[in-house]
C-alpha cells in the first residue's frame, strides 16, 4: 500500500531538487499561453530554469507547477511522443474542447492515470465515461492497457491520450488552464478566481490507478487545489483521495463534483413554462382544487441526507385525480424532500417558496399563498389531457433539479390527498415553520443597514417590490430578512436583493432614502416613496399574495386587520377578497397596507400610525391563534388589558357595532391623533 | 415648438461592436458601437441614440428564399459571392445578414461546406456580418462552432439563441469572440431571462443583441412594438438585463397576403412599402438595427431616418 501523506511529501521535495536541474530552454507549439498553468497562476512567461524557479518560489512550491516545468523541458529535449500520445495539445483544438464543454455536448473532465490490475478495469471505466458524456483524459500504462484491450482512442472517442507517463496527466490541468483563461474571463497572473474557476466552473475528476511515483502522487496531490475529487482504485492509503471500487468510481466522482446528466424535458402531460405562470385558472375552468380555506392543504419542503431519498421519486399517498369529484376541494399536502452537497437547512424556506413558481409554470396548475394556507387549482383541461396529482410532483422534483443543478443532487416528492394522513403531517409542517419563525425573532431592524427585495411577484403585479426587514417579512408570510438574504447568496441575480437602507428621512414611519432609491428602480419608476411602518402615507405595495391586509377605519380612528381565511364581511364593508381586489397588482393605496401575520407581533408595526393601540379590530381566528404570543408582547409594552380591547367578529360586525364596541372598553385608538 | 422630451431616464443601453476593421484584429472596411442610447430614439439633437444601421439579409441556398427578392435580384441570388458584392456596392446598406438556410434542407448535413460560405461572403464584402445559423437543434453544435471559427476575429453578431437553445451559440461566442442575438417571442419577461441565462453562462452584455420577435405590420407588428417599447423603457429606468440595444427583422412582411397576391407589377412597391414601414416603426420604437430583404427598401429606410432626425447620417468608419 502506498501511503499518500508520505509519497506525497517524498515527492514534493524530490521535484524541488529535481527542478534546479533544467538547462534547457523551452516552449510548446501553437499557444498563446506559454505553459498555461504556470502562466494563468502568475502571468508570467516560462521559458527558461530561471523563471521556472522563479515561478516555483512564488507559488509556494507547488508541485504542479514544478511537474509543468519538467515535463516542457524533457519534452523540448527528447522532442514529442509519438503517436499515439498526443503531449501537448494546441490552442485550437483547446478553443474547441472549451465550445463542447460550455455548450453542454460534453458534461465534465477526466483523467485517468497509473496502471489498472486487469486489463479489462478501465476499458469499462472508459466506457461508462463515454455513455456519460465525459471526455476523458489518460495518461501512464492505463494507455497501453487500452489499446491492448481493443478501446478505440482519439478525441472523436472522448480518450485522448496524453502520454506513456502519468506526468503527462500535467496536460490535463494546463487545458483547464486555458479553459479558464479563454472562456472564463480569468486573467494570467489572477489566482484566485483561476482556483475559482477550476473548482467552481471546472467540472473535472481525477482517477489514479495503482502505480504511481513519489513525483506523481506529489503532482496527482497537487490538483485538490483546484477541487478536483481524486478517487483511487486500490492501493493507496492515508491523505485525502477517495478510496472507490472500480464499478461504482465514475458515479461517485460525478457525484463528488456534482456533475449530472442534465433534466430537460419534463415528462408531464401538459406544457411547463414560465409563460404560464401569469395566468389563473378560474372557478368554472377548475377540475379540482385544494386548499384556499375550502380544505386543508400545505406544502413543506425540507432537508434530507443523500441517503435517504431517492431522485425523482414521487409517491402519491391516497385518492388520485380520477376518484376526485369534479369542481370538489380536496385535501392536499405537498411534502419535497431535498439532498444536496452544498444544500443548506436555512435554504429549506427559500426554496419551499419556489413551489408557488414552479406550479404556476404547469399550463393547468394554479398555485397561490404559502405554508399552510396554499391554494391549488387543477384545470379542467389539463385533467382532460391526462394530467393527474402524481404529475404535479414530477414538475416539482424536475424543475427543483433544473433550476437548482448547483444546489440540489436528489429531489423526491410526496403528495399527500388522504385526509388523515394530510392533517396528521400538517402538524409537523407546523411545528418546523414556527422553528423557521423563531430564528429570526430578536433581531432589530436598526441591527442592520441592509434590507432585501422581493420581487418574485412582478410575474403577476410588474410593479410591486417587497422589501423585507428583520422586523418586516414579507407580506407573504413566507420570506423573512435572514430568507432573503439567503436567497441572495444562492442566486445573486434572483429575485431577492439586497437594498442599503441608507439616510432616515421619517424615523416614525421607517422611511429611509436608500429603501427609497431602490423601489424607484424596482418599480419601474412608479413608486417614488415607500413607508416601511406606516398605513397612511406611501405604504408598501401589494402584490397579492398578502396572509393579510391592515387597513384604515377612518369612522373609528383605527385600523383593522384580515386575514385571508376569514370568509365574512368586516366592519369596513367589504371581504376580504372584495379588499384583495382593492389593493393588489403592485398598486400604493394609502390606508391599506398588505402584511404577513406575524408582522402584527412586531415592534414596527403600526408604527406610523402610532403603534399597536390603533388596532381595533381582527377575526377572532386570527387573534386566537396570535393569542399567546401578541398577549406577551402587549405585556411587555405595559398594554396587559390591550387584548380585549380588540374588537372580533363576534364583539362587532359593522361600523357601528363596533364604534359602540371601542366606546365600551375605553379603546385607545379613540383618543389618538385624527388619521386623517 | 418641440418640447424638450426629458423624461429623467438613469440607465444606458449597452454598447456593442459589430465587425472588426485591420487595427481591430479583423478584417472589416468599418465596424460599429451600436447602443448607447440615454434616451427614446429620434429625440435626441446630440447623438446618444444615432439612427438604426440597415442590415441586408441574404442567404446560402436560394430556392428556400422570397420569390419576390429572387425575380427582383434575378441571377444574383444563385451566386452568393456576386449577391453579397452588389448589396454592398448597389444596395449599400451598413451590414449583411447572411441566413444559412441550406441547413433546413432535410438531413442537411455539410457542415464544413457551411465554414467555406461564412469565409466567401466575408471575403466578398468588407461590412460587418451577421449570421444566422442552423434552425435544427440536432445540428446546432457543429453549425456554430463552424460560424464561429470561420469568423474568429471578426467579431460577428450571431443569431439566434432561444431560451431552450442558446449554449452552442453562447459557446460560439466566448471561444470566438462573437456577440449573440437573443431572442424571446414577444415577452418582456422572457427577454429578461434569457438574457440572464446567457449571463450565467458568461456572455458579457455588451456582447447580447435582444431580438424581440417582430411581427408584420398588420399581422401582430403592435404585439411587437409594445414588446419593444416595455423592453426599452425597463432599460432606461435602470434595468441592465434589458439595457442591449435591438435588432428587428420583418421577415414575415414580404409571404403575408396583401403582398403575396399584388398585382404582378405593383408587387415589388407594395413588398417595399410593407418592409419600409415596418421597419421605420421598430426604429421609432427603439430598434438600433433593422433588417430587410428587398433591396429597394434600403435606401428609401436611409431616408426616412435622416429625415427623422436631420443630425443623424450614415455613420463615418470608426
């Protein structure tokens, strides 16, 4: 067994000796990159033993650079290969390579070095390569192998051999090199973002078989630096290559540097496109529909480790589409189970959000709302054409790994329509959106000078931009500050940014000039101000997915709060769908703000207004099930008796009622400054 | 009394080259910038939205052609070379836009044959080129690693990426050097994310041409404008994935009815006056280049620019 830690160092010492040993001068053929990799590393030209030393040093020895210099010497000295090695490869043909790759005809690097046990060990390695769209690299006895094999080589067959030494493997790195240099804008002498490109862009694994020198497991070593997987076959020990069995080698380096054969269609009875997402399905184009108050439906999506999903798995659990009743609401529960290498729990809320996208996107499905309040239509057409429940989980699973290919390695998705079983999970949804909640309670708005946008709306109201703050989420209810900030880190150009909150220019109503600046842009130039904390003057715009709208009751000098589950007629006069009518489509309408419910237990909210005391009237559902929490902080703001104050649906149901309501309990909005 | 048209616009539209002259590495009489634009076009007196260049399209395989440009051109359209040569000379429009409609042949599949006509027509003309390249997803790899190789250097505008087909065009592009025309059916939205996509895969903006889908005049152009207008005016207030300038091509205008069944000799001014004002309203719209196929239609849209804002002419070699 060779132990790597020890060949390594071995290694790396001896190519420093052997380095100061050139005399000759060189320089390969048909490049514009001298040798590519020491030349994107420090922008300098190496020609001769001293720049190659001086290159060396400034590079902290590193062995690959060392490994460069030897090779381009010895192969100056003794003249190129013959055929069939290949040696050096040539700007044109790189420019070429570069194409496939960034054009998706071929899906990663390999590079296979050493000499396999049996003969027939890397021709299925090779093979299982060339089904899976990589171009393969090789260098050392694995070539003689082949060839004796019967494996055809070439670059027409995706195996391009380098060389008869595993040092020829040097190759490989120096057309990443220039890969990096001529497609991904990385300038010689740029280190960092060259170690960027390679580990990020760079889609490349090595395979070492049993064999190698001291000088290549140094050389070998030297590319995990550039966050290439080494995965060994047998007989090494120690270090940080990944120890593989031959048959399962080529799946788990894919899987390592999270290179996969891509989704492209999706294999759905009806279309899926973003050019759907605007439109709405109406009552009487629905087939079925779940949730939206008419029964009880949710979605959640959650973590998993690699193991124990499997990709693309979509189990329905109970009644499908063919034993709904036409026109019915039907339970449902969307529960998507996710693994990825770079997968994050604090991504779990972002990406749930997506679900509201990626619904729309089917031709037949309707999605609005979040968490548990979802509300999901079928149409009667795309149930015509075949489509059933099982197949909204396929667009699900497909779009999640289409559009999150960095994030996401395996996407599974249970639908749940069996009415015990969609309550039963239902309450473990809600146990992890209130731990979801709770992360971002105790943080301040003057903690931080930057907010976030939203503006995955705009599909439906082009206008309207949310920006969400630590003490302000989103009036969905479904993106908070940390969400947001999140979101950004994961896609910078998507649908959250960030906005400098900038100079305060009203303090009481939470307006600021750079939030100001930034809705200008977002909008399109229609919204010119925006009052974080206030109702009355330049409120937020509403999008339409809001869990619930503040509004002002002038004839009571107050303002009230409903939220979307609540079907009656409030005191304003109007439902709340009349309302959502009123105020949506990213429109400013001052004296009506939509928000999310827990904003109502915040410390900003009402703030312009004068704070919470203004509240006067909530459905009773909604103050039940903000009891307990909103009774606490009324506590600690010395408004113990606050609570009852609040007048509900069964205190007052019009206007009047509940003037005479307020008069009663001595509510304190009654005595505060007139809002208008 | 004109009023003056400030409307308080904060975003610039992408400048991007087309051509390369000797200095610049290729081998062009002239190249362009087009873009740039602060403002609506035609309002400006200084020249920060000069007038749209004209570009003349032709194509390598004949018979697919208009009926109405080949009894028009007569012979010329069977040699590619003699075609490009009188467009530039006769016809003289800014930039010829050669259309590769030999690959729509069935089982089309002289890819290398295709290299050999992008080289003739660039040794024919010296204006910069625009080329369109295969229709068929199957061969799109290998038509524009083609393209791109034949005009490495001349810094080309090529055409067309979709959002469901773009990486063999966006690959042409950063191995060669070339800008790539993107193009969404009428959708400002969809415009929006395809400019994205070609971001993501590292196509610089300035090197992103948006093709909004251009309808006839009559048959949708006003989907089309509307189109543009939004694009545009997302652009102006700041929006940098819209911020590219535009290219417009009615091809529709010369197979729709009123121009299919003219009277025999009326046919050619109607297929011109279709084309000419197609044309004039996608540059009022904001279009900075705009594509014909009759060859009449060239000067008489030269016209109708200078006379829309007497400061702008055809632009001098850079």
């Amino acid at each position: 067994m060779t132990d790597v830690e020890l060949a390594k160092k071995r290694g790396e010492e001896h190519l420093k000796e052997t380095l100061p040993s050139i005399v000759k001068t060189f320089a390969y053929e048909d490049t514009a990159y001298h040798l590519p990799i020491s030349y994107a590393l420090t922008g300098t030209a190496v020609h001769d033993r001293n720049t190659a030393l001086d290159v060396f040093s400034r590079t902290g020895s590193n062995p690959i650079v060392a490994s460069e210099c030897i090779l381009a010497e010895k192969t100056a000295a003794a003249g190129k290969e013959q055929a069939p090695y290949t040696g050096f490869i040539g700007d044109t043909v790189i420019r070429k390579l570069g194409y496939s790759l960034v054009d998706g005809s071929i899906l990663g690097l390999a590079l296979i070095v050493g000499s396999p046990d049996s003969p027939g060990t890397a021709a299925a390695i090779c093979r299982e390569l060339q089904e899976k769209y990589m171009l393969t690299f090789l260098a050392g006895p694995v070539i003689p192998s082949l060839l004796n094999n019967g494996v055809k080589l070439g670059l027409d067959y995706r195996l391009v051999p380098l060389g008869s030494a595993p040092l020829y493997g040097i190759h490989f790195v120096d057309i990443i090199a220039r890969v990096a240099m001529m497609f991904g804008g990385v300038t010689p002498g740029d280190t960092h973002r060259l170690l960027a490109y390679a580990a990020e862009r760079a889609k490349a694994i090595v395979i070492v078989f049993p064999g190698l020198s001291d000088d290549e497991v140094a050389l070998v070593d030297g590319m995990r630096v550039l966050g290439f997987p080494i995965l060994s076959i047998g007989d090494y020990t120690g270090g940080s290559w990944i120890p593989a069995a031959a048959d399962g080698v080529v799946r788990k380096g894919m899987e390592e540097k999270g290179i996969r054969v891509n989704v492209t269609a999706i294999p759905i009875p009806m279309g899926c496109s973003p050019a759907f997402e605007g439109k709405s399905i109406r009552k009487e184009e629905m087939y079925v529909e779940f949730g939206g108050g008419r029964s009880t439906a949710f979605e959640l999506l959650r973590m998993r480790t690699a193991g124990e999903i499997k990709d693309g798995q979509v189990t329905v659990i109970g009644p499908e589409i063919g034993s709904m009743k036409e026109g019915s609401a039907n339970p449902l529960g969307i529960v998507i189970d996710v693994a990825g290498k770079t997968m994050k729990k604090d991504y779990e809320p972002v990406l749930e959000r997506r679900i509201h996208n990626f619904v729309n996107y089917g031709e037949g499905s309707w999605h609005v709302a979040q968490r548990d309040l979802i509300w999901v239509r079928l149409s009667k057409e795309a149930v015509a054409k075949g489509v059933k429940i099982e197949h909204l989980g396929k667009l699900l699973a497909s779009k999640f790994r289409m559009d999150f290919p960095q994030l996401l390695d395996a996407v599974a998705v249970t639908l749940i329509t069996d009415p015990a079983k969609v309550e039963e999970a239902k309450k473990e949804a809600e146990r992890v959106y209130e731990e979801r909640d709770a992360r971002i309670r105790g943080m301040k708005d003057a903690d931080v000078s930057t907010y976030y946008s939203c503006t995955l709306c705009q599909t439906f109201a082009p206008n309207h931009v949310c920006v969400i703050t630590p003490e302000r989420p989103a009036l969905c209810g479904a993106i908070s500050w940390l969400d947001g900030k999140i979101a950004y880190e994961m896609s910078p150009s998507g649908a959250n940014q960030p906005v400098e909150k900038g100079a305060v220019i009203n303090a009481q109503n939470g307006e600021f000039d750079g939030v100001n600046r930034f809705i200008r842009k977002a909008s399109h130039g229609e919204i010119e101000r925006c009052s974080l904390y206030s109702v009355m003057e330049f409120p937020m715009t509403c999008c339409g997915c809001f869990e619930a709208i503040a509004l002002m009751l002038p004839e009571v000098n107050g303002i009230m709060v409903v939220n979307r589950e609540f079907k009656g007629e409030t005191p304003s006069g109007m439902s709340f769908s009349t309302l959502a009518g009123t105020i949506g489509g990213g429109a400013q309408t001052p004296g009506f703000a939509g928000i999310s419910k827990n904003y109502i237990l915040s410390d900003r909210f009402l703030q312009g207004e004068g704070g919470i005391e203004r509240l006067v009237w909530m459905p009773s559902q909604l103050k039940e099930e903000l009891k307990d929490r909103l009774r606490k902080k009324l506590a600690e703001k010395g408004l113990e008796d606050f609570f009852d104050k609040i007048a509900d649906e069964t205190k007052a149901k019009t206007i009047e009622e509940l003037m005479v309501y307020l008069e009663k309990v001595a509510h304190p909005a009654l005595a505060m400054k007139p809002l208008v | 009394m004109v009023p003056e048209a400030q409307f308080g616009w904060t975003g610039t539209i992408e400048g991007v080259t087309l051509g390369a002259t000797k200095a610049e590495g290729g081998t062009r009489c002239i190249s362009y910038r087009i873009g740039g634009g602060k403002n609506l076009p035609f309002l400006d007196r200084d020249s920060s939205s000069p007038s749209p260049l004209i570009a003349y399209e032709l194509c390598d395989y004949a018979p697919l052609w208009s009926p109405i440009v080949r009894s028009y051109c007569g012979d010329l359209v069977d040699s590619l070379p003699e075609w490009t040569k009188t467009a530039e000379t006769t016809y003289k429009p800014d930039l010829i836009r050669l259309h590769l409609n030999s690959t729509r042949q069935r089982n089309f599949s002289d890819i290398p044959g295709l290299g050999k006509t992008v080289e003739t027509v660039l040794s024919a003309t010296g204006l910069p080129l625009i080329i369109e390249g295969s229709n068929e997803p199957k061969i799109d790899s290998e038509v524009f690693q083609r393209c791109g190789e034949s005009g490495q250097g001349e810094r080309l505008l090529l055409g067309t990426a979709e959002a469901s087909r773009y990486r063999s065009i966006a690959a042409a592009a950063l191995a060669y050097n070339h800008s790539v025309i993107a193009q969404s059916p009428i959708d400002v939205n969809l415009a929006k994310q395809l400019n994205i996509l070609l971001k993501e895969i590292g196509v610089p903006r300035d090197h992103i041409v948006i093709d909004p889908y251009t309808g006839a005049l009559g048959y949708g152009f006003e989907y089309s404008y509307s189109a543009m207008e939004r694009i545009r005016f997302a652009a102006l207030k700041g929006d940098t994935d819209l911020a590219m300038p535009i290219i417009c091509s009615a091809a529709d205008t010369l197979t729709i009815k009123e121009v299919r069944e003219a009277d025999p000799a009326m046919q050619d001014s109607v297929a011109v006056s279709w084309e000419l004002y197609t044309g004039i309203a996608a540059a009022a719209a904001g279009a900075e280049i705009i594509c014909v196929r009759h060859p009449a239609t060239i000067g008489m849209l030269r016209q109708a620019f200078t006379s829309m804002n007497a400061n702008t002419v055809r632009r001098e070699v850079e």
